[in-house]
C-alpha cells in the first residue's frame, strides 16, 4: 500500500529504488530492473535501496524510481513523489491506453469505440510515421478493421502491452482473423485495446532514443536482432546502438546511414506529437521502435512500430553509455549493446558485462547481458 501523499523536494536524491515492480514478475525481469537501478545510483552518486515498499520506508526521503513499467496515473504519481522527468527513469501518462501500443494507429471509422481522453487527432499527425494499420477498443470494431487491411495482405495483431515480440500473431484470411479474435478477452481489449498492423516481409527493426538522468543527456539509434526461445519462437535478441552524448542533434552530427537517418526523424516525429496532444506526459526515457521491411506487393515500407517509456530491452546499452560518457568527458559517442540468449547452451558472458544467467521461472532457461562496444574512437572496451 502506498502513502496517502509524498513530499516533494526539487534537489538532487540520495535513493535510488526499483519500484514499482510488478507484481508476479519474473526472476530475469527483476534482475534487469534492480541492475539498472544499480547502474543509477552509481551515475547519481546515491545509494540503491533492494526491496523498497512506500509503506515500509515512510520516514525516507523521495528516491529517484527505476519503475519496470509506465506509470499510467498522474495521481499514483504524485503520491510516490513523482510529479516531473527527472524523478524517474521511465515516464508517465496520464492515461492506461497511453502507455501501449494502441497511440500508434487511429480507428477503423467514426463508429469505433475509445475510451475517454482518446485523441482522433492524434491518428492524423502519425498517419505517414507509421504504418498501415488501426487500434481496435472492442472485438467488432478489430473484425472491422482486420477485414479491411486484409484487402492489402497479412495482417499482424499486437496486443498492445506484450513485449520482446511476444503475443502477436498473424492472419492471412477472414477466418483466421475471426479465430484469433475469439480467442482474445473482451474486458481486455476494451481497456487497453488491439493493435491490427500491415505485416511486412524482410523485416530490419530498428531503436531509436533519448535519455536524461541528472545532468547527462544521451541519444541513440541502432537496430535489433531476434533468437529463438525455449519454445522455438522468434523473440526479441538484444540491440546495438549507436549511443551520443547529448540530444538528437548531436546524433544528427554523428556519420548516420541513410536508415539511420530516415528511422531517427520518424521517431522524432513521432515524439514530437505524442507531447503535443497528450502534454501531461512527461518522461525521462524515451524509446520508439521502428522497421523497415517489403509490403504484400514489394513495396519498401518504413514506419514506427510502438514507444516505450519505461525500462527496456536497451536500458542496460543505455547505462553503460552514460556510465562511459560520465567517466570521460571528451568523449562524443560510444557503441553498446544488449544481448539476450535462452538455454543452457548460450555462451556465458563476463562478469562485468552479465545481468542475469539461469532458470527463469517464467521463459525458462536466459542469459542476459549488456555493456560497451567500443568508444568513438573505435577501441574495444
């Protein structure tokens, strides 16, 4: 249980805690998100406090929060003490649904339910960043939307707050459509609703972001890799990134590919109106995923996939980052990655660069890791 209210104070914190956490979260999961928390305090100069419970640490002062999801309440917010984007590593919304994947497209029609504060606008500002594709709040309204797209090719469906790939699946007809929404509950499409995408063949997905913890500021771009789980499946791999000191510009600055180039100013844009029609929304993190691939009919197609507010897949290429940014001044940009691996058999990584390595309870056997690359120089760390 949570304090009725929190004091604010604007100076700097002397806690770092990983909290909120959810509840039923897996061993790699906490292991990732306490990491994070750990590599923070170190960049703060704070201490990390394991296990923190609001209710158990009333007469502590306000930590800086490492959350492992966005907080989608205002109100929640300020009563842990978090009322701005320095308070926390991650974001907050002022809304459930903002939180998701469901921002990323606009409604099938103007018959289509939403839920309250939902923006139309919103669909029409992101229409060319993204690609072809609609959310969906009630199973008629995604049956609606999914024959519409299917006109065009596969459809992929997205449950808006799945990660590492995880939960999506594609149909290629009418009755595959209509299966895989039976099997979707309606209480939950409603609250967080359904993702219904064009699927693209020939997928590159690339990662595109910015942080600020303190007074260091970094951005980045790079592309992920997908591997096989304990089922077989195809799921999130890890990321290289191409990490700046400072904002987009310095990014800009930096000698980007052509893609490199073309993801980063979709993901700007993508930011860019998000923060205008949702202005309550503020984060310290900022994360957009965006592929680039073949439609059904061969066409290059390039757009942004979802966002993410929150600790992520790339958190820990971002900390090492900022950790060898915070130790050498001159230094403009490094190289990092994050790289995740399921069974016994994935080759064990080194002490310095190992976040988690065991049988996980919830995906099984995972090794995750994560460190730097190389400096701007090119010299292997």
């Amino acid at each position: 249980m949570e304090p009725r209210s929190a004091p604010h104070s604007s100076g700097p914190p002397s806690l770092v805690v990983a909290y909120p956490q959810r509840r039923g979260a897996s061993e790699h999961e906490i292991a990732s998100q306490e990491a994070v928390a750990l590599r923070l305090a170190a960049l703060l100069g704070c201490e990390f406090l394991p296990r923190f419970r609001p209710s158990r640490h009333r007469d502590l002062p306000v930590p800086y929060y490492v959350p492992d999801r966005t907080i989608t309440s205002l109100a929640r917010a300020a009563r842990l003490g978090i009322r701005r984007a320095a308070d926390l590593y991650g974001g907050v919304t002022p809304h459930a649904y903002l939180a998701g994947k469901s921002i990323t497209h606009g409604l099938v029609d103007a018959r289509a339910k939403a839920p309250a504060g939902w923006s139309r606008d919103l669909a029409a500002q992101l229409e060319d960043v993204v690609l072809r594709g609609y959310s969906a709040f009630t199973l008629e309204d995604a049956a609606r939307a999914g024959s519409r797209l299917l006109r065009q090719g596969a459809v992929r469906l997205k449950p808006p707050d799945a990660n590492a790939g995880r939960g999506q699946q594609v149909v290629r007809s009418e009755q595959e459509l209509e299966a895989a929404l039976k099997r979707l509950a309606p209480a939950q499409v409603r609250r967080l609703g359904l993702v219904l995408e064009e699927d693209l063949e020939d997928v590159e997905t690339y990662s595109v972001g910015w942080a600020r913890v303190g007074r260091l500021e970094i951005s980045y771009v790079g592309t992920q890799s997908l591997t096989r789980d304990n089922k077989g499946a195809q799921v999130y791999g890890g990321s290289t990134l191409l990490c700046a000191r400072g904002g987009f510009d310095h990014l800009r600055a930096l000698p980007l590919s052509e893609n490199e180039r073309r993801v980063l100013a979709l993901a700007c844009r993508y930011d860019t109106a998000v923060s205008t029609i949702y202005p309550q929304f503020y984060a310290s993190r900022r994360n957009y995923d965006v592929a680039l691939g073949r439609s059904a009919d061969g066409q290059a197609r390039c757009g942004v996939l979802e966002q993410s507010w929150r600790l992520g897949g790339a958190s820990v290429a971002e900390l090492a980052a900022m950790q060898a940014f915070a130790l050498s001044p001159a230094l403009a940009s490094v190289r990092a990655m994050t790289c995740e691996r399921y069974g016994p058999d994935a080759p064990e990584p080194s002490a310095q660069q190992r976040i988690y390595r065991g049988q996980d309870s919830t995906v099984g056997f995972i090794t995750k890791s994560g460190g730097i690359l190389e400096d701007t120089h090119g010299r292997a760390q």
